[in-house]
C-alpha cells in the first residue's frame, strides 16, 4: 500500500523535527496511519456483511441444492390446486420459492422445512422483501423427523431414494392430500397427473383413502333395497373389487379411488349397469348409485379388521438400489 503524500511530507518531517516535535509528528502519524488502514479495509467489511447467497449445487445434509424453475414451481402448484385456505410444506425448501410463490400468487399459508440454517435464514428475508412474511414459515428441520401431517400439500425436489424413504409417511396422510414432485417419483406408486415445463417432469399424486376390506353394503334395486358385500384389495391408489349379491359375484368396472372418493360401475342382478359414487369416511361408505333406473343411496360399513394399505411399508432394498440406479450411483 502507498502512502498518500501527506503522510509522506510528514515522515520525512518526523526525521528532522527536534525530539518534542517529533513526538507530536509521530503521534499524528500514527493517527493518520490507523485512519487510512481503517479506509483500505472498508470495502472487505461490507462485504463480509452482505447478504448470504447460495450457490447452485451447494451440498446439503442429503442433497445438492438445484433450484426448481419458476414456471415449473407455478405449474406444480397449480397441478396441486392450491387454494387460499390450504397449507402448503416444502420438503427441502432451500431458498423459500416454493413457499413464497404459494403466498404471493395463491394467497395460501406456507411452511418451509429445510435442513441449512443459512438457507432458511436467507428464505425469511426474501419472504420479507416478497411482502409474505405474514403467510409463510421457514424451519430449520430434519424432512425424516419432522410432523407435517397437517398438511393440505406437500412440494418436493429430493433425491429419489429420499422419496422413497418418505412414501410410507406420504402415503398415511390424510385422504386426498396433494403431492407434488420436481423430477423424482414414488418408486411403484404411480402418479395421478404428470406435467412437463421446458422438459422437466412435475408428478402429482392424491394420497388415497383406505378403501381395503370387506364391507356389508346396500343401495336399491328393482323389488327393493338390495343387501350386498363389497370386498376391496388395494395398492396405493389401485383397486381392485367385486360384488356379492343375491347368490351372484361379479367384478366392478373401472374402480377407482381418488383421494376420499370411490367410483365404480357393475351390472346388478336385473341386467342393468349401475354407477356408484361415494366417499368413504373411516368404516363408512356413502354416495349414490344411478342407471336407468334412477338414482338412489349407496350406503356400506366395513366388516371386520382394516387392512393396511398395500405400498405402505418401507420401501425394499431392491427398490431403493433401482432408485439410486437412476442417479448412477
């Protein structure tokens, strides 16, 4: 560093003066010195107080963080139909865009979760220049640990075998929660929906209601009220059913689950096709059957034990190893 000319007038001045001045001129040399240093230094100071700022492929607790496009993060909320009364949780949140476009384009509630307290604290203050401070939280927590089950939707950009392990506590959500991932799946739980933005893949998925069992159901027919059992197998949102009535058992069409509601079709003992729309709450079952020959209720209650749902245990080690397959590990 260069002395600027003042200070070198007054060294050589330092070097002549009689002893007393000399004193004076040094401790003004000094003071000069200090003042300069404390200049020269400035720009340093202010920026190691500027803003943290993470960098594209930064390594996480379990992932890198790659930012989800903006249109992409639009379309995979509107995939999910966020609405102003839900409750959005980004898994992973890394620095808050999820959470903050659920807030600031559809005026819903907003939770991050995400592991590096440095990109939570950097997601609270873009929520705070967004202006959606009041409708959005970020957290630091562990995804695997964390109680999100109050959850309306749940976004996430993992790694596939981290969508793996979370599919059993996906899964056992409450019925018709929407689930939306950027790039990875669920493994053998199929999508409901799939999206492409600029070649990026969003997956949608209605986490189902258990709809396994048998159940003593009735509904009306041609000379009465028709008394029949129901029995549903089950694997994530995939059914498969028949219907036992009047010493007759046949199979259903197109059963469906989707979220809390079930649909299915069948041909009753008349000869006539009957459509069948219902909710199931618990061991309850209530909708509607209609055809040609009008409408009325359907009505069911689960006999016997509840069977888990199949998918819902832990993912097998054949499946994770295909899983990490896909990241070429």
């Amino acid at each position: 560093m260069r002395l600027p000319l003042v200070l070198a007038v007054a060294a050589l001045g330092f070097a002549s003066a009689a002893p007393a001045r000399a004193n004076r001129i040094a401790s003004r040399l000094a003071a000069a010195l200090a003042a300069t240093a404390m200049l020269s230094c400035a720009p340093l100071a202010a920026q190691e107080a500027s803003p943290y700022q993470p960098a594209r492929g930064q390594r996480g607790k379990d992932v890198v963080w790659i930012p989800t496009p903006d249109a992409l993060v639009t379309r995979m909320l509107k995939l999910a139909r966020v609405t102003p009364g839900d409750l959005v949780v980004d898994l992973g949140s890394g620095d808050g865009r999820i959470v903050i476009a659920a807030a600031r384009e559809f005026k819903a509630r907003a939770l991050g979760l995400e592991f590096d307290e440095k990109l939570v604290a950097h997601a609270r203050r873009r929520a705070d220049e967004e202006g959606v401070k009041d409708r959005v939280d970020f957290r630091q927590a562990d995804i695997f640990a964390a109680d999100f089950s109050n959850a309306d939707v749940v976004t996430m950009y993992l790694l596939p075998d981290l969508n793996l392990r979370l599919r059993p506590t996906l899964l056992a959500m409450k019925p018709g929660t929407r689930l939306v991932s950027h790039q990875f799946s669920l493994g053998k739980w199929l999508p409901d929906e799939t999206s492409w933005v600029q070649g990026r893949p969003a997956y949608l998925w209605l986490v189902p209601v258990n709809a396994g069992g048998s159940w003593r159901a009735s509904y009306p027919g041609r000379d009465g009220n028709v008394e029949a059992e129901l029995n549903v197998e089950q694997e994530f949102q995939r059914v498969r059913a028949s219907l036992e009535f009047g010493g007759i058992r046949t199979s259903l069409r197109n059963p469906q689950v989707e979220g809390a509601d079930l649909r299915f079709a069948f041909t009753d003992a008349d000869g006539l096709v009957r459509q069948v729309r219902a909710t199931i709450a618990g061991d309850r079952i209530r909708g509607t059957v209609s055809g040609s020959a009008g409408e009325g209720e359907f009505r069911a209650q689960r006999i016997g034990a509840t069977p888990p749902v199949g998918g819902s245990d832990p993912a097998s080690d054949e499946e994770l190893s295909g899983a990490l397959q896909l990241l070429g590990e």
